[in-house]
C-alpha cells in the first residue's frame, strides 16, 4: 500500500477480506432484524392479537427466512457465531445462544 504525505496507510484491506466484512456486516443486520420480527410475532401470539391464519403466515414466514439465512451462511462459509459481532465494551450485537 502507498503512503500519502509520509502518512504509512492505516488500513490494510485486500479484497477477500473486505468482501467477507461486508457480507458478515449485511448478514448480521439481517439476522438482527429477523431476531426481532419474531420476538414481536412471538408477543403478538401470547397477545392474542392474531387469527390463525395470520399467526400460520408468520410461523412459515419465519422458518423459511430462517432456511435462507442458513443457506446464505453456508454459501459465504460462516457460522452463527460469525454474525454476532462484538462491540467491545458494549457487548455483542446479537444475545448469546440465540440459535
């Protein structure tokens, strides 16, 4: 890498790596999000503020989000505890043990 005004480069980032960065990154917020969807179907049910057919909707929508996303994770060669990025002293983003 060059450097630019005497400054040595901070980041080293070939290609590989960037890419499976970002797809862990884009993986994870999809996860996040399917994480919540179900909690909040999960409330809705013991609610009771879905019928039936929308509460079957919802299961069989959920399972098959999950099916891809471990298609998606099988296909970038990552594992679960690879989308559950670590903040430091924050944490990590997903709850432990999830899955």
């Amino acid at each position: 890498m060059t450097e630019f005004g005497g400054i040595p480069p901070r980041i080293d980032a070939d290609p590989e790596s960037v890419e499976r960065g970002l797809v862990t990154l884009v993986l994870t917020l999809v996860e996040l999000l399917r994480q919540l969807m179900e909690r909040q179907a999960l409330r809705r049910v013991d609610k009771g503020d879905l019928s039936e057919a929308e509460i079957e909707r919802i299961g069989t929508t959920l399972m098959l989000l999950e099916e891809r996303m471990d298609e998606l994770r099988d296909h970038f060669d990552l594992t679960p505890e690879d989308l559950n990025i670590d903040l430091g002293p924050l944490g990590t983003l997903l709850p432990r043990n999830e899955r």
